[in-house]
C-alpha cells in the first residue's frame, strides 16, 4: 500500500434530487493500489457518490481530486480521459457483437478510415495475458458466460487506459466459482498497481477482499475502516444505524403430516432431441411446517424447476411428472388456480416477474389479487378496500416511502422485494414458494424478510426455499436439497452439513 | 398537472410552427387562424361538422388506446371500422323493412360485432401463433378494403346510383340527429362515443379485467406470473378495440349516410393512432383530442376557397406537427431542465 496523494478523493459532495437529499457532504479517500470497498443499503448514495466521480451526475457542491488534482467532468468521457472506468451492474454490451468489438466500440484505433482491429487485437492480448483475463475475441458476447462477459468490460476500461476501476455490485449476477475468479483478478489487478472501488452490500466480499471501507447511510459517510480492524457486526450496523441480527437463530421446525408440495417424476426434456434433460425424474415433498431448500450453483435447473410447478399445463414447462399442491393434482391447473389454492410466490427475478415497475405501489400490491373476493366484486375492483388493505401492508411490511402512488420501478431493491413479500402473504400462504428472496437487498431488508418466511413456516405454510446463497440455505432451511445438472444429487437435515460438503455437492462432486 | 401541460404545449407549439408555414407560403398567419376558427366554430352548422368528424375520432382513438394499454399497437382502427360500417349497412339493406328501436340496435350490434372480429383474428393470431399484430392488422386494412368494395359493388350494389356504395338502410334504422346543428349530421353517435369513452375509463381503472389488460402491457413475464393468462387478454384487448373502432359505422351508416359508401372514411383509422399519441391513451385525453382534430379538419376545408396560398391540406400539416412535438420527448425533457435551474 502506498501512501502521499490519495488515488481519489471526493470532498464534501452533495448532491439533490429533487427534494432528495442524495449525497450529504461525502468525503471520500482511496489510496492508489488497494481495493476500497464502498458499501451501504441500497438508496443510501453510494452509487450517487460513484456516478458523480465518474461524471453521470454533476455534484451541487464540493470538489473531486484525482491523484491530488482537482477535476472537474463535463461527462463521463472526461472522466474516462482521466483514468477512471466503470463497469455497471447491468453489463453495457451489444449483444450480437464479438468480444473484441465490444472492447472497441467507441475507441476504434483507425487507419484509412477502417477500423485497425490486427493492431488492436496485438493490445488486448497483451493486456489480457498481463492481467490474466482471456477472453475468445470473436465469439459474439451473447454467447458467453456472464463472468466472461464481465471481463470484457474491464477489459474494455484497461483497453481505454483506466487506472481507477470502480465495480458496481460486480458480484451480483455471477456464480461462486465466478465471484471467486473476479476476486482473484481484482487482487492481480490492484498488485499491477491499479485502484479499485468496489460498491457492494455484501458483508462477505469487503471482509475477504478490500483493503479498505467506506460505509454510506442516508447519503452520508458513516464511516472509513481498515477492513482488518473491522468485522462484519460492525459494518453492519454501521449501514443500518442500529444493531442487526445477522445470523438469525431460527427455531426448530414442528412439520405437520400433510404435504404442502409434492413432486413426483418431473421431467422436462431438453429443447434439442438429444439433449440433456433440463429436469430428469425429481422426486421431493415439503411438508406444512418446514423450509426445504434447495441449494446450487445458478443454471442446475432450479428456474425449470420453479416453472414447472407453477405453470404445470404449460407444456413447455413440463414434459412428465406429477406435481401436487396440498394433496390436490394440479397437472391440468392455470397458474391463477394453483395460486387460489394458497400459494405465494416470491419470484427469482422481481423486476421481470414480480412487479410493474411503472405502475403505482398500490397496483402492484393488487397484482394477481385482483380477482379475490376482499377485492373484486362482479368484476369491479373495490377501489377503497385496495388502497386501505395496501396501505396497511405497506405500514406492516416498512415499505418505504409509504406514498402509495410512487411507481415500483422508483423503490430500492430492498423495499420492492418487501412489497412483493407483503403481497405475498395476503393470501395467507399454505405453500410458500421463495426463490432468491433476498437476491439484490440490503441487510435490513435481509433480515426483515427471514423473520417473515420462518413467521410463514410457523403458521403452517410449507416453503419451498430456492437460493443461490449458501448462507441463506444454511440459515433457514430445515431440509437442503441440493440440485445439479437437473437432478436432486443429495439431502441434508438442518445442522448436518458443512458449508464445504454442500460447496462440494453444489460442485458436482 | 404535467402530464396535462404537456399535450397542450405540445399542441400550441405544433399550431405556430403550423402557421409559420402559411406565413412562409405567403398567407398571413392571422388570416388563416380566423378562417381556422370560423370554419371549425362560427356557426351552429359549422360547430355540428367538427363534432361530425370529431365522433370517429373518438372511437378510433380508444380502439388504439386500449391496444396500447395491453402492450398491443392497433394498426388496423381503418379495417375494423370499415368493415363495422359495413356490417352496419348489410343488415339495413337486407332487413330493410325492420321497425326503429330493433332496427339501429341491430345494425349496432352488426357494426360492433364485424370490428370485434376483425380485432379478433389478429388477437388471436398473436396470442396463440405469435405472430406480431402490427403486420397482421396493416394486411387486414387491405383486406377489408377488398371486402367492402366487393359488398358494395357486387353483393348489396346501390342500383340508383352511379357511386360505388350499398343500397339504402330502411328508414326505421335511421337515429336521431341533433336539430339544433342546423343540419351537420351529429347524431346520437355522439353521446354513444362520450358513453363508450366513460365505458372505456371504468373498465381499464375500475375493473379486474382492465387491470390486467394494463398489466399484461406493462410486463407479460408479471402478469403470467401473478396467474394471468397473457394470451387471453391480449385477444380480449384486440377484439375490444376492433369493436370500438366498429362503432364508427353507427354514426356513418345510421346517423349521416344512409348507406355504405366505399372510401367513407378519411383516414379516420389511422388518425385515431394520432389521437390516441396526443390523448395520452386516456380517455378523457381521447375525447379532447379528438375534437381538436375534427376542427382542424372542419375548419381547413374553408381554406380551399378562402385563401389564395395554402389549401385544406394543411390541416394535415397541422396533425403532423403537433405529433411531431407532443413525441419530441427530447425537447420536453430539454425544456424541463431549463425549468428546474
């Protein structure tokens, strides 16, 4: 680590959305060469403060130094001409294009007027060997796994000189094993001498990975850590700005003998003739009372898996097997009656599947209510009992702000998934079907909606927990299925297995 | 308050830019505001021609609105309402003899059925074959075109008459026309299109089926998620704008003409997509909208006599500037920094 000049410093940053205070007076150091971990709930300014260093936004007041000098962006392209890169949490590719000119798009080295991709295709390789990230230039990126995919946008920042990388949640679309490989990069990249932010929620990767750590909450800086002098209590309360439970102590399960799900043969045949079967022959049951996980590595088959259950008449779901919902066969049920018999749903992508971004928080409370009796009458909605019933949710559930009329899409991940969840359990679930629950939501929200999902169990409701976060399966499930290549491979009862044995297994071994 | 003003700027803005042509052509730009003006509102007649042409509007523009609500872009207002105003005018000149309650009831019926089922069938084919509704509902325009002429010029041929239009409806089926319009043609069609606008609200805010009609258009992957068939909404929601657009034949065949006229419609159809734009898929906003374009096509038909340099086809030069700008999202957000500083 060197000292003198800080690599970036931001100070006294503020900046107003409207009557939202974003950013209240930042101050912010980065040393040249160190990983800095930048973390904070979501909404709570830490990507306002990246976005006004890499010159999105412009601040209201206070300045920005880089390497000791003070800048001043008109756009982000002043900010790349000064070294700084960003690689966005959604991926800013062309999807047709190859890899290599995705890395040029914008920079093309001309010659004739032609783009002179030999010369440019010398420099990346270079670049790619130095800093061990190969990449396969002329497949078109949509082709490519995500975590290559990722590599090409920082590829695409070294190409363009950056010597200041900032990473915006860089971890969360990619597996274990690709989390692991970023890090290892990150680590060559900052040993090569580059400086790197990272912006992240997850307590886990500031503790293994940074040297240092900013803390935002509520647009502010609460607080500038040594990572090795911290812990991840510390840190948490730091972003809450109360104390948080984080490893929640769960009671043990009371199973009742009837069944909230069963599954019997679920096969759904690959989309080739030939290929392997995207479910082959699963057979599982969740009890009323209990929380089965099923644990792997993302891709094993687990969305199949929750859309065969949910739309079992759909025959692209499902190509055989029998699936039961409270002892009832629902092979031949629309998604809408197998929602009526009790199930809640929180689905693994809420943007996709769980919300109407547009449309106001009390018409995505009444998403898929709208035909129940409390309110809907003859077709007409009970305009009055929704606002009162969504109001009250939104009360119970500390879906923040509580305006009903703000659009979903304006919520920070946090409060969305507290709505869908609010939603949810107006059904007063029998089965309670929670796939990535807490995917993209920040630590209060994480252990708000654990609390709930035990709250379900111990009413009554089976739940059916699919997740990609080994702590969260570890945490809450009574029984861990753990799936891979499409088959359940193993079984575990709470507290029987390792956090390295069920790696393993999620592993395929 | 925003969302209204934008509309209405958008529409002032596209009315200068409008009369800054005339000027450059060589027409005071006053001028043509006076023979604008006294052409849309000057008289009782004049006022009756405006809301004439403003009811199609009307129709059409809901018929695209609650397409669009559903994700769906309603090409084909022009088909079903062609073929609306022909199903109008075959039941008038087969069951010429029926008395007057039964009879418009049933020709409104007729006219309502053929839109539903030409809004039906490209519904269907995108809903259950995928295949998208913009080419459908543009080849079924051709198609309905084809279909009227034939039916007007072969199966139900006006025999008196050298116009390529159908026999005449009974004079049970003909609805009450306003009197005090000194003669335009406004008939109950009206107050049926101000009904239908009323329909059009409580349905897509007050009802399940509205809401997710509304909610299949904003995200199909939520909507089947939450248990709603996509599919099936989207067939509902074509088949509900052919039949709206359909309704256009009530005011035509049973409130002015008489009968199927082959070319009846000025494009009432695809204005209505203009309208729908400058409504904001409201209907309120529809029904406003559509009575700025009716006076915009009434008054412009004075121009032809009435000034030397431009002619009525500049109310179409009109229509398209104040699209032009009310989808100018670039300039209203441009406009609204300006105002933030």
């Amino acid at each position: 680590m060197t000292d003198g000049t800080p690599a970036v410093e931001l100070r006294e940053l503020t900046r107003k959305f409207g009557n939202v205070l974003a950013n209240d007076g930042v101050n912010l150091r980065v040393q040249a060469g160190t990983i800095h971990g930048v973390i904070g709930e979501n909404g709570a300014g830490k990507s306002t403060a990246m976005k006004m260093l890499y010159g999105i936004f412009r601040p209201d007041s206070g300045e920005i130094f880089v390497h000791g000098k003070k800048c001043v962006w008109t756009s982000p392209a002043t900010a790349i001409a000064a070294g700084i890169g960003m690689v966005h949490q959604h991926f800013m590719l062309a999807a047709p294009y190859s890899a290599l000119d995705n890395i040029l798009l914008g920079a093309e080295p001309r010659r004739w007027g032609l783009i002179d991709r030999k010369k440019a295709r010398a420099r990346l390789e270079i670049l790619a060997r130095q800093y061990g990230l190969p990449v396969d230039w002329d497949r078109p990126v949509e082709e490519l796994p995500v975590g290559v995919q990722q590599r090409i946008e920082i590829l695409k920042l070294l190409y363009r000189d950056a010597t200041i990388l900032i990473l915006d949640e860089p971890t969360a679309v990619l597996t274990p094993q690709e989390t692991n490989a970023l890090f290892v990069n990150l680590k060559r990249l900052r040993d090569e001498g580059k400086t790197i932010l990272l912006i992240t929620h997850k307590l886990r990767e500031v503790m293994c990975f940074t040297d240092r750590v900013t803390v935002f909450r509520t647009g502010r800086v609460t607080g500038e850590l040594i990572t090795s002098q911290t812990n991840p209590q510390e840190l948490a309360s730091l972003m809450v700005g109360r104390k948080v439970v984080l490893n929640l102590e769960v009671p043990p399960a009371q199973p009742r003998t009837e069944l909230a799900l069963e599954v019997a043969g679920l096969t759904l045949a690959g989309s080739a003739a030939g290929s392997r079967h995207k479910l082959s022959d699963l057979n599982f049951a969740v009890k009323r009372g209990e929380i089965v996980g099923i644990a792997g590595v993302e891709g094993n088959g687990q969305s199949e898996l929750l859309q065969a259950i949910l739309h079992p008449h759909d025959s692209r779901c499902r190509t055989s097997g029998i699936v039961r919902f409270l002892g009832e066969d629902v092979t031949g049920f629309t998604a809408l009656n197998i929602r009526n018999l009790g199930v809640a749903v929180i689905p693994e992508d809420r943007h996709r599947e769980g919300l109407l971004l547009d449309q106001s928080v009390s018409d995505n409370f009444l998403l898929g209510l709208q035909r129940s009796p409390a309110f809907n009458r003859a077709g007409f909605l009970n305009v009055k009992n929704v606002a009162a019933a969504a109001a009250r949710a939104v009360e119970e559930y500390d879906v923040r702000p509580k305006d009903l009329t703000t659009p979903a899409g304006k919520l920070s991940g946090g409060n969305q998934q507290k709505l869908v969840v609010a939603r949810e359990f107006q059904r007063q679930p029998g089965v309670l079907i929670a796939a990535q629950p807490t995917r993209g939501v920040d630590v209060g929200a994480i252990e708000f909606i654990h609390q709930r999902i035990v709250r379900a169990r111990d009413a009554g409701a089976g739940v059916l927990l699919v997740s990609s976060e080994l702590d969260e399966i570890l945490a809450l499930s009574d029984r861990i299925l753990v799936m891979y290549e499409g088959r359940i491979t193993a079984e575990f009862r709470r507290g029987l297995v390792s956090e390295r044995e069920l790696g393993l297994k999620m592993g395929g071994s | 308050m925003r969302k209204l003003l934008q509309p209405i700027l958008a529409v002032v803005l596209g009315l200068a830019l409008g009369l800054a042509v005339t000027w450059m052509a060589g027409e005071s730009p006053w001028h043509v505001l006076q023979i604008l003006g006294r052409g849309a509102f000057g008289s009782r007649y004049d006022f009756g021609m405006t809301l004439f042409y403003s009811t199609p509007l009307i129709f059409t523009g809901l018929s695209v609105a609650i397409a669009f609500h559903a994700g769906l872009f309603n090409i084909g207002a022009e088909g079903q309402l062609t073929l609306g105003a022909l199903g109008a005018a075959v039941v008038g000149a087969v069951w010429p003899g029926l008395p007057w309650p039964l009879a418009p009831v049933l020709a409104t019926f007729a006219a309502i059925l053929a839109g539903t089922v030409w809004g039906l069938i490209p519904g269907w084919l995108r809903a259950r074959r995928g295949s998208h509704e913009v080419i459908n509902t543009i080849m079924l325009n051709f198609v309905a075109a084809g279909l009227a002429s034939y039916a007007a010029l072969y199966l139900f041929k006006n025999p008196d008459s050298q116009n390529p239009e159908t026999r005449p409806i009974g004079t049970g089926y003909l609805i009450h026309q306003f009197a005090i319009f000194g003669g335009a043609p406004v008939s109950m069609a009206l107050p049926l299109a101000i009904l239908s606008a009323a329909l059009v609200w409580i349905l897509l805010w007050r009802m399940a089926l509205g809401f997710e009609i509304r909610a299949v258009g904003q995200s199909e992957p939520a909507a089947r998620a939450a248990g709603i068939d996509p599919g099936r909404i989207r067939i509902i929601a074509l088949a509900a704008a052919g039949g709206l657009a359909g309704m256009v034949g009530v005011g035509e065949v049973l409130g002015s003409a008489g009968k199927f006229r082959v070319g009846f419609s000025p494009d009432y159809g695809f204005l209505g997509i203009a309208v729908a734009l400058l409504g904001r898929n409201q209907p309120l906003g529809i029904v406003a909208a559509a009575l700025l374009f009716g006076a915009l096509h009434k008054g412009a038909a004075d121009l032809d006599l009435e000034s030397e340099h431009v002619t009525r086809e500049l109310s179409l030069v009109f229509q398209a500037l104040i699209i032009l700008s009310v989808s100018a999202d670039g300039l209203w957000s441009w406009m609204k920094k300006r105002g933030a500083k």
